[in-house]
C-alpha cells in the first residue's frame, strides 16, 4: 500500500492480529469499518502520517496504519 498526500481509503476492517485494547482505541478515534480516511501530510522523514477522519486530524505512525486493512477510494467514488 502506497501511502502518500492527498490519497484517501475506506477502512474495510482490521488485521487479525490487532489487540482488542487497541482496535477500541482506534474506533474511540472514528477509526472505524466504513470510514474514509484521507492522507494529509507525512512528516519529513516518513512517520507519522497525518491522517483526516470525520473533520478531525490524527498523526498516525505508518505501523499503526499497517493495522488497518485499507481500500483505495477514487475520486468519482469519494463524492
């Protein structure tokens, strides 16, 4: 997966490896199954990313990000 500015995805779920602690955190953030996320900036050397979700801003380190199972949206598809 190829994460740079300006790129969005729907979150399709979680990898099966994540800790139950963890995905309840993510889903107190709106991390959640069915939201669009939308790649803001990523810091100059990679990590963390700032991530857009529901009008709000996360920094999220790429392993976080690697936790989530992402679909890409389109363009067409994201209006």
């Amino acid at each position: 997966m190829l994460i740079t500015p300006g790129s969005k995805w729907r979150i399709e779920g979680f990898r099966d490896d994540v800790s139950r602690t963890f995905s309840r955190k993510l889903f107190s953030l709106g991390l959640v199954p069915g939201a669009l996320i939308e790649i803001v900036r990523l810091a100059p050397l990679g990590d963390p990313a700032e991530v857009r979700v529901r009008h709000t801003s996360y920094a999220l380190r790429k392993a976080d990000l690697a936790l989530l199972q992402l679909a890409a949206v389109t363009e067409e598809a994201s209006q």
